[in-house]
C-alpha cells in the first residue's frame, strides 16, 4: 500500500536492538513515494550490517523519485576489527557523490566503543557520547581525512543544543578542548563516570554561557559536579534533572563536597526523577540531606517509582519554604 501524500518525514529511535527493526522502518519509508524531506536518527543500531550506502540507495531511497533532502545520524557499537574504509566507501558512488551530492562522514570512537555514520550539514540537536577516544574519522567527498584526524566540522557545531561528554574514569576524564568547541550547547547529559572535564594548568578557564540544564544519571562517587571550577565553566546554570542513583551517591560523599558550593547557590528548578521510597525505612532521609542544601529552589519536580506517603512530600516542601526563604511550584 502506497501513501501517496506525505511529504516531510522524521523518524527518531533511541535505540533499536534488532535488524530486523531496521527493515521495518526500510518498508515504511519505501512506501511513502511522495516524500520531499526525509530525516532518520538512530542513537544506537545493534547492528551495523544493516546500513551501507548501497543498502540505503536501493532499499531504502529507490521509490522516493521526488526526495530532495536526506538527513541521516547512525550509531552502532564498535569492534576492533572494524574498518571504516568499507562503510564510506559505498557512499562514494555516483549516486551519493553525483546524484545527491550527499556529505557523509563516519568515525569511531574507541572510549565508549561505539561507530558513527551521518550526513552533513548535522540537522539533529543532539550529540552523545562525545569523548576523547575519537579517531580515523573520514569523509566521502574528502581524501585528505585518511590520517584520522578528527575536527567538529562547521556545519554541525551550530546546531548542536544537547551534548553528553563521555569519560568512564578519573584518569581519561573528557578533555577542555572538546567540549569548548559546543558554545552553542544548552543541556549537558552526564551518564555513570562521566562527569570529569580535564582541565590543564596552562588552559584558561572557558565558560558555556549557553548551559542552562544538567542532566544526570548513575553518577559515580567521583563526579565533579559540586566542584567550584565546574560550576564556573556554567554561569548561567540553572535546571539540574537528577536521578535517585545519583542522589544517594551523592549523599555518601557529602564530606568532600562544599557545603556552598556555586552549584547549590545556582540551581532554581530542581527535578528529581525515579525517586523510590520507602516509608517504613529510616534511611530514607537522603532526599531531605540533598534537598536541604539547595538555597534558591523556585520550581520542584519530584518523580516517584512507588506509591509514597503524603508525608514525604510534605516534609521535603517544609524543609524548602521554612528552612529556605524561597517560592516554590510543585509540578
């Protein structure tokens, strides 16, 4: 069955884990004969046998005769073995180069073991895992890249507005001279151990003026959140979503934190999501230590996992509104 009146398409999966995930979405698209603009994101591929260029022109983009523009980002996970040569390669037919006259770059990045394949100029607001194991990044229309270096081209540093920096631990924290380059960024992702920005003695301090938002998830005990320098790097800071993992680590390390740290001062909406409580256990007093630190809180979003007593709730508003002079909304 044909659709014959859809024009513009954009398809965003976070992940898929299957291929024959992937020949569903060849299917659908291959019956939407009328589209103009097509814009495929998939944060992560299981597997990546299932994309070449070759692949793509004919299973996927051969009934779409009046498709003017593509927009494509692919990650897979990455293997030793892997030899880009082979994936950019077929993006260097006459189809890509001639016909669509399509940019593609890919690169690998060894860190967080994952492959990237998309088309330029970058269209998608969000890069993941950016690290600092990034190599042999090469391009269809360009020879020159077969040295591996890596540059943020120039068309896609604009558009980025969501950035996770990628560091697993204290000794390959992300460096400065990556995650400068995104002055256009406003939420910073950090997952597990990767809230580390290497900073060297002889750098001078660079600030993301943009950052409005934090997101964390699973934070490690050795994260430099609350740190003075971070906080500095992130003026105007003032959204931080966190979760339950998080906290309790948090709360664990509460003695190498500042107990007036910037971080603390700057936050004004707090959200606090997966929240599991247990009311009948006296050691649930964590979130009311985490709370309890944050002096400007205006806005309050709290996510519970299991039903809670209203108690709870009260008790953390009263802590907020007696102990701290602020307004507060409860979303």
């Amino acid at each position: 069955m044909k659709i014959p009146s859809l024009t513009n398409l954009k398809l965003h999966f976070n992940q898929i884990l299957f291929s024959n995930g992937y020949q569903l979405i060849e299917v659908l698209i291959s019956h939407i004969i009328s589209l103009v603009h097509l814009s495929i994101s998939i944060g992560y591929l299981s597997d990546s046998s299932v994309i070449d260029g070759q692949r793509m022109e004919v299973n996927l983009l051969s009934t779409l005769s009046n498709l003017m523009e593509l927009n494509f980002y692919f990650r897979f996970p990455y293997k030793k073995q892997q030899k880009n040569d082979s994936f950019i390669l077929s993006f260097k037919s006459d189809y890509w180069l001639l016909k669509r006259k399509q940019n593609v770059i890919c690169y690998t990045d060894s860190y967080n073991l994952s492959f990237y394949l998309y088309s330029l100029p970058f269209v998608f607001s969000n890069i993941d895992c950016v690290s600092n194991g990034i190599d042999n990044y090469q391009s269809n229309f360009d020879n020159n890249l077969n040295d591996g270096t890596f540059q943020f081209n120039t068309d896609i540093l604009p558009n980025i507005s969501m950035v996770t920096p990628n560091a697993f631990d204290l000794f390959r924290s992300l460096e400065y001279r990556i995650i400068k380059l995104f002055r256009n960024a406003t939420c910073l992702r950090f997952y597990l151990y990767n809230c580390q920005v290497l900073i060297h003695a002889d750098e001078p301090l660079f600030t993301l003026e943009n950052v409005n938002t934090i997101i964390c998830k699973y934070l490690a005990s050795n994260h430099q959140l609350f740190e003075q320098h971070f906080a500095s790097m992130l003026p105007n800071l003032r959204t931080l979503k966190i979760d339950n993992v998080s906290i309790h680590r948090i709360i664990k390390n509460l003695s190498f934190i500042p107990i007036n740290a910037l971080m603390f001062k700057q936050i004004i909406e707090l959200h606090l999501t997966s929240l599991e409580i247990d009311d009948d256990d006296n050691n649930n007093d964590y979130l009311l230590q985490f709370l309890q630190h944050f002096s400007n809180i205006k806005i309050l979003k709290q996510d519970f996992v299991n039903i809670i007593k209203i108690q709870t709730i009260q008790t953390s508003l009263q802590l907020l509104l007696v102990n701290k002079i602020c307004s507060l909304s409860i979303i």
